[in-house]
C-alpha cells in the first residue's frame, strides 16, 4: 500500500481544535469518521478517463 499524506485545512484545524478544548467525545467520533474515510483512499480505476481505440 502506498503511503498517505493527509492535510488538514485551515478549518479542520480549528475543528480538532475546538474539540480538543471542549472535551466534545461525540463531535470527536464524528471526526475520527470522517478522518478514517480519508485514510482508506479508494481503488484506482484501470479504465482511465476516455474511450477504448
């Protein structure tokens, strides 16, 4: 498997920073949800993007 790099944007930032300091499990898991679907990536495609010649 290839290796990821995730980058955060400034507002995800923020987030993890607002959940940090507010002790929020709930929005905490809600994050980690949606960090956990950035993680897996997706299968490549072998089609490409035009038409069999």
């Amino acid at each position: 498997m290839a290796d990821k790099q995730i980058v955060f944007s400034d507002k995800e930032q923020q987030q993890i920073e607002a959940i940090l300091i507010d002790k929020d499990k709930e929005e905490a898991l809600r994050f980690m949800a949606k960090l956990v679907e950035m993680i897996k990536g997706h299968a490549g495609h072998a089609c490409g993007t035009g038409p069999i010649k």
